[in-house]
C-alpha cells in the first residue's frame, strides 16, 4: 500500500533527523514507524484481560489499580537493571503474579 503523508516542517526535520541517525531514508524509516504503531495490540487489546478479571474476581476499581501500579513499579524496576521489560515474541511469556 502507498500513503501520502502530510507532515509539518518540525515533524518532517525530526523525521529525517531519526531516520538518518538509524542509517535509513526518511521514507523507509516512516514506513517502519506505521508498520510497528498499526501491529502492536492497541491499549484496548492489552487491557482486555485485566478488565474481564476485574469483572470475574469482583475486585474494587481500587485494587485493581494497586494491581497496576506494582506492575509498572516491577517493570520499571526491570527496565533499570537493563533487560528487557518485554519478552521477546520468541520466548513463551511466563505469568507473574505480583
């Protein structure tokens, strides 16, 4: 598929800033950006699973919060020693319990 983009000039100057610091044309680097942003899970996908145990647990909104701030406080924590905070799509992701 062929896209025509309009950019503003800031956006067109980062653009090509990124793309050279990665070694790639301005176009093969937007490319990749679109292609990344449109097959990662939205937000919505990645919370359905938290928002259909909330409603099976009948947990409060409260707990479930807490739930979510140790899950970023761990993958901050993870993050700072250096690993990744994701596994990669190769590996079978373990579940965690926090």
């Amino acid at each position: 598929m062929t896209l025509n983009v309009s950019l503003s000039r800031k956006a067109e100057a980062k653009l090509r800033k990124r793309a050279a610091a990665e070694g790639k044309d301005p176009t093969s680097y937007a490319s990749d950006l679109l292609e990344r942003a449109v097959t990662r899970p939205s937000l919505q996908e990645l919370l359905l699973p938290s928002q259909a145990e909330f409603l099976r647990t009948g947990k409060t909104k409260q707990q479930v919060m807490e739930k979510g701030r140790r899950i970023v406080r761990r993958i901050r924590s993870v993050m700072r020693l250096g690993l990744p905070a994701i596994p990669a799509p190769a590996q079978k992701a373990k579940r965690i319990e926090i």
